[in-house]
C-alpha cells in the first residue's frame, strides 16, 4: 500500500536491533508530540494480539519453526497490525508511532535467509509505506549490554551476537528516502533530539488550534 492521498495521519516507524534503545525513544517521541497538541497511538511488534502473543510464547525455542513459518507468523500478526489499528489511525488523521514494523520481518528473517526485498515488497501489498523510518544504529555488542542490564536476563533466541550481526548489516543495506539512520551508541537525550529535528517538520501545523504540533 502506498502512501495514498486520503490518508490523513502520519506514520513513524522506530527501528533497530534488539537494545538500540527504541522503545525509550518511542515513549519520549510520542510524550513530545503530544505535548505538541497532536493526537498519537503509540504501538509496537511483535503486537499483543493473537499472532503477536503466539510468536512471544515461541520466544525461547525459536528453533521448533521453519523460517517460512516464522515469516507467516509475523505476516500473519502484521496484518492484524494495520487492520485493526494503523489503517483506523491513519484515517482518523493520528500520529502513530511504532516499535517496529516490515522492515524488522526484512532484516530479522532477511537474516535467517530470506530475501528482503521481497519481505519488503510483499509487505507493502497491504501495509502502509511509512512517512518516516528512524533506524536506531549501534555496535551489537553495545545493544546486548544494554539488554543484560536493563532486562537482569540473558538474550532470547532472536538475540544472539552473532545472529545480530547479520540483521544489523541487512538493516544496514535498505535504503529508501525516508529512512534516516541515527548513531543510537550517543546518550538518550542527543538521540531524542536527532529524532525530534526529523519528525518535527513533519508535523508542523497539524496540532489542534493554536499548537505548534
Ligand atoms: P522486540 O521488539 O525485542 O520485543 P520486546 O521488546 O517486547 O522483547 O521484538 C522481539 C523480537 O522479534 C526481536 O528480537 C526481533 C523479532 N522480530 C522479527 O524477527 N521479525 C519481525 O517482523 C518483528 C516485528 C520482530
């Protein structure tokens, strides 16, 4: 799906491997932009809809699926995604911002052997092209760090160094225009204010009356 012209709303996608520090920026984006009078869904994948619960359960043993399995399962969860809350979103003229969306099922299933152009093209058969891509980049090293402090657990099965490597260079090979990379190994705040600088444009004078948003 492209972005058609009766689409009111905006949509801005965060991601990055595991430990990039998306969902803190998420939670500061969206607290901004709704300081800013807009009116923003927050969400995230895997969801916690039906498929989104079935791939958290299949976390810790990853290895019981094919990778074409897998795929399905996250297909299957993204179009419950954009059905039941980006397209009425978009529509109702909302910001939605999410952790994650195809572009994860490009790199993370990229890297298990797929090809991610067609991830990519088969997703955006249904799914709305983004308006902005903030593509949080760090050594995965750093990422894994961040996760064993702040989770107090080891890694799951998505989360493995060497894994990561592979889906952090598949990330690395998309380019499209609206995907913006930002150096995510730099503190919370200088991160928080690259992606403000970038989404800000965006949303000048779509605030309600008299809000800067
Ligand atoms: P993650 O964002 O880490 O969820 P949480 O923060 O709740 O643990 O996502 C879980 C894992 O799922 C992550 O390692 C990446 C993986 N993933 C895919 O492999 N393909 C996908 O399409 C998506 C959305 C996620």
């Amino acid at each position: 799906m492209s972005r058609h012209p009766d689409r009111r709303g905006l949509l801005i996608i965060f991601e990055g491997i595991d430990g990039t520090g998306k969902s803190t920026q998420v939670r500061l984006l969206s607290e901004a932009l709704r300081g800013a009078g807009c009116e923003v869904v927050t969400t995230f994948e895997p969801t916690d809809g039906p498929f989104g619960k079935k791939i958290r359960a299949l976390f810790s043993n990853r290895a019981s699926l094919t990778r074409e399995e897998e795929l399905a399962l996250f297909m299957d969860d993204r179009r419950w995604h954009v059905n039941e809350l980006i397209v009425p979103a978009l529509a109702a003229g909302k910001i939605v911002v999410s952790d994650r969306y195809y572009f994860s099922t490009a790199a993370y299933q990229g890297a298990a052997g797929l090809d991610p152009e067609r991830i990519i093209a088969d997703n955006e058969a249904f799914a709305p092209v983004p308006d902005c891509v903030l593509l949080l980049e760090a050594p995965v090293k750093l990422g894994r760090r961040r996760i064993e402090e702040s989770r107090l657990e080891s890694p799951n099965d998505f989360e493995k160094e060497e894994g990561l490597q592979k889906v952090s260079a598949v990330f690395a090979a998309i380019k499209r225009e609206y995907i913006h990379r930002i150096d995510a190994s730099q503190s919370i705040e200088v991160v928080g204010q690259a992606v403000w600088a970038l989404v800000s444009p965006l949303v000048a004078g779509r605030g309600r009356k008299g809000a800067p948003c």
